[in-house]
C-alpha cells in the first residue's frame, strides 16, 4: 500500500470546517464592532435620517 507523504498535514473536512468557522466567526464579529463604532461616529446624521423619514 503506497504511504501518505510525512510532509503534507492532510486534514479531515470537519477540522477544515471548524478552522473556517473559526474564522468566519472572527470577522465577522470585527465588521460588527466597526459598524457600530460608525454608527458611534455619526450618530447625529443616523438620528436625523430616522427622524426624518419614519417619525
């Protein structure tokens, strides 16, 4: 039977999937922060938009 190559590290598709998760999970958690720190930033214009138009 041939052997697998010593040099590759050969991983399964939940350990690829966990690793992508993981990820996934990070940005998206920084793209959060950011957003909110925009809306933070420019809270006046946001509050004059809403204001305008839905009140």
């Amino acid at each position: 039977m041939p052997r697998q190559s010593t040099r590759h590290k050969y991983k399964s598709r939940r350990e690829r999937n966990a690793e992508v998760s993981k990820k996934a999970k990070t940005i998206l958690l920084f793209a959060l922060i950011l957003f909110v720190l925009l809306l933070l930033r420019n809270w006046r214009d946001h509050y004059a938009y809403l204001k305008t138009f839905f009140m």
